[in-house]
C-alpha cells in the first residue's frame, strides 16, 4: 500500500509533473469504480487506497470537478459499508476532501446525523 501511495504522490519538482497528476488521477478514478466492488477486501483496500492517497497530496493539490464528485459520491456510499474497516477509510477520505465543513454539505450531514440522534436520546447537547 505505502508503495504504491508513495509512487503516485512523491514526484520531485519539475520531475513528470502533469504526468504525474494523471496517474493519480486515473488511480483514483479506477479506485473509486472499484469501491462498489462485492468483494468487502476488495471495497476496504479501494477506500484505503484513496484514503492514503488523499492524505499524502499536497495541501495546494486539485482535483477535477467530475474526479472530486467520483470520489465524494464514493466514499460517501461507503459510509455505509458492512465492513466497519471500509467505514473508517471512506471517513478519513471524506475528511481530507472537505476543506471546512460546510452545513448543507452531504458529508457533513451524514456523518453528523447519528451523533445528533444519540445525543437526543442521551439527553446530551450537540451543536
């Protein structure tokens, strides 16, 4: 995993830029297809994949609108893997995908819902 993580996100400056931002790109392009596989190893290392790939980009690198709908769409299936494994990896790559959390955001709402739930019936406060 780190192997493939490192060849894909640790490029020295001038050193394939453009064709570098492809194959990541087509890594997380394939990876996303490949998260709503049956197999739950095979979702689980998708999402890990993605999920170590996002966290080891730069602060200043960019996503495609369409790569960054993929993904988001993606992960937020995941959410509700079987796997708890695959949970935490699409978690942690919805993470890194949000700058801030937005209100009105999909992330943001599904990841918040249940806490409020508990919350609610524990009679505790969340806001």
């Amino acid at each position: 995993m780190r192997f493939v993580v490192t060849l894909a996100t640790q490029r020295e400056a001038g050193e394939g830029g453009a064709e570098g931002d492809d194959f990541v790109e087509e890594l997380l392009w394939r990876c996303s297809a490949l998260s709503a596989a049956s197999s739950p190893a095979v979702r689980f290392r998708a999402c890990q994949l993605i999920s170590h790939t996002l966290a080891s980009l730069s602060a200043d690198a960019e996503l495609t609108d369409d790569l960054y709908e993929s993904v988001t769409e993606a992960m937020l299936k995941r959410l509700r893997d079987k796997l708890p494994a695959a949970r935490v990896e699409a978690a942690r790559a919805l993470a890194r995908l949000q700058a801030r959390p937005a209100p009105a955001c999909a992330a943001t709402a599904l990841t918040t819902r249940p806490a409020r739930a508990a919350a609610g019936r524990q009679g505790g406060l969340l806001r």
